[in-house]
C-alpha cells in the first residue's frame, strides 16, 4: 500500500510504500528508497491508521502534497510542524 508521509531520512513529503507478511511491515521512501521495518501488529495498522488521519490536516494547510501521486514523487515542505 502507499502512504503520503513525511521522511526522516532525505527531510521530504514522500510515497512510502509499505509492504507486509504476517510478521513484518518495511517502509520504503520511494524518493531516497531508506528502508526499515516494523513489527506488522496492530500497533503499526494504528500507525499508518494515524499517519492517514494527519494528513488530511496537514494538506489544509499544504495543498501541495496533493500532487503527491506515485512512486518517487517528493515535496520540500518549509515549517511542517503542525
Ligand atoms: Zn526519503
């Protein structure tokens, strides 16, 4: 699945995609491909669950990251701290 989130690693507004067995869950940036990964348990579904609710906040006050749209696509995103 994708997610718009913001990366720690190349600091932009990404598609990370996410791709899960019964165990594991790895996030990759689709920018700078960092990759890591987390247990795939309800703590992560809550996460990801969580990441979709703020963005829908954040792009009030970013529209940008509407052009966020497929794989490799990034925004620089001054001040993002909401
Ligand atoms: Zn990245």
């Amino acid at each position: 699945m994708h997610i718009k989130d913001l990366c720690t690693i190349c600091d932009h507004w990404t598609i990370t995609n996410i791709v899960h067995d019964k165990d594991t869950a790895t996030f990759t940036c689709t920018h700078c491909k960092n990759e890591f990964d987390l247990p795939w348990d309800t703590n992560t579904r809550f996460l990801i669950r969580s990441i979709r609710h703020s963005l829908k906040k954040r792009m009030k006050k970013h529209p940008e990251l509407a052009a966020l749209k497929n794989e490799g696509d990034a925004i620089k995103v001054e001040n993002s701290e909401s």
